[in-house]
C-alpha cells in the first residue's frame, strides 16, 4: 500500500468512526454478546464476522483462534437455530479462509485499536466475494467446502506466522 493510499484508508477510517456514532458495539461488547449467544441475530452480519475474526486472530495463536472462531459460529447458530443448508449456516471453507487472510494481514499490519479499525483500513476483508479471486464458484460453494476445509483452485491463501 502506498502513502496516499495508506493516508486515504486512515481518512475512510476517521469518516466511518464519525458516522457510526456512539451506538456501535464495542469490541468487548461484540465478543460477549457473540459468545453469549445473546447477539441479536440482525447484528451478526459479515463485518461482525470479520470483527470476530481480528479479535481472535489478534488474541490468540492460528490454530487456536480457528479453533474458537469455528466453535463460537457453530454454538451461536444452533443457539439461533440457524438452518444448516446448502447457502446458509456455518461454512468451514470459508471460516477456515477467511481465518488465514485476517491472520495473515495482521502479521503484516500489525495490531489495530479495534476490530473495527482493522475492518476500516481493510475493505477489502468487507466484500463477501473476496473469497473468489481464491476459490471458483463451483469450488467455494460445493458440499464438500461446505463440511471440510478445501484448498483454493485459483489462487493460494498464504498463512504467515
């Protein structure tokens, strides 16, 4: 990332931070209510997913923050009874590639005030088709992705630790 490019992220991220306003989540609140169970379901969008994901990469070591993340989406959506089909419900493929992208930004990176900082200076972490300049459609969205972590057929997901 370049200077400006570097300068205009940090701008984007002081707008969102004053158009968000006082009513948005802390990371301790989001953490709690997401482990809670308690999380209105409304609120657990992807950019709280992404939130969970910083929280836990910057907490603990991979495998065990894949660990939680993995276990905390499973618990939170039996508790909300979230079906289990083939376009909804827990995904390993893309919980375990999603894991391995925050993981590997924040090596990079370093650390951030909030999750939301990191969501902020990350965008592109935000655009749900991300996982696509990875997997092919057929690949990410197959039963097989679905139930067991799959590698990527376009292009590689590095993990630097």
């Amino acid at each position: 990332m370049s200077f400006s490019d570097n300068r205009r992220a940090r701008n984007v991220a002081i707008k969102k931070e004053q158009e968000r306003g006082p009513h948005q989540m802390t990371d301790a609140e989001l953490r709690t209510a997401f482990e809670s169970c308690t999380l209105p379901r409304a609120l657990w969008n992807h950019r709280a997913h992404v939130r969970m994901a910083y929280l836990y990469a910057a907490q603990y070591p991979y495998h065990a923050a894949l660990s939680r993340m993995r276990q905390s989406i499973q618990d939170y959506n039996r508790s909300q009874q979230i079906p289990d089909a083939p376009d909804r419900g827990y995904h390993e493929t893309i919980t375990v590639a999603f894991m391995r992208l925050v993981c590997t930004e924040l090596v990079r990176s370093g650390p951030f005030p909030s999750s939301d900082a990191f969501c902020d200076c990350h965008p592109e972490f935000l655009d749900k088709s991300l996982l696509l300049k990875f997997y092919s459609k057929n690949r990410i969205m197959s039963e097989e992705a679905k139930r067991s972590f799959v590698e990527p057929d376009l292009a590689e997901l590095f993990l630097e630790q």
